[in-house]
C-alpha cells in the first residue's frame, strides 16, 4: 500500500510537469518549431509533421502519467 501512494505521487509530479511543459510549448510554438533560417529546404510539410509529432507525443506522456497517477 506504501509504494502505491509513493507511485502515484510521482507521477502526479510528473503529469503536473507535463502540463507545464504542454503550456509553455504552446506559448513559444513559432519560436520553438517555426522556420529555420539556417535551413533553406525546409517546407511547410516537413514543418507541420514536425508540430504534429510533438503534439502527439506530448498527448502521450500527458495520457500515460494520467493514468498511473489518477488510476494507478
């Protein structure tokens, strides 16, 4: 019962650090994924499938520590 409190305190830590993580990345989303002028060949696809892969893999972390720490 002890390392089932401590777990789900980890990872509330974390899914609180994920939502922060998520806010902050929305709020500077052009200046952390926008165009790079070092970068001539970049286009909007590859852009968007960058953002994209982001996205999802924040939804991911975002659903995985959700899940131990409110059904864990």
């Amino acid at each position: 019962m002890q390392v089932d409190i401590v777990v789900r305190s980890v990872f509330t830590v974390l899914f609180i650090a994920a939502l922060l993580a998520g806010v902050y990345l929305f709020k500077n989303f052009n200046r952390i994924l926008g165009t790079d002028p070092q970068v001539p060949t970049e286009n909007s696809g590859s852009l968007r499938l960058n953002k994209v892969q982001v996205v999802v893999i924040w939804l991911h972390i975002l659903a995985i520590t959700g899940a131990f720490a409110f059904f864990g």
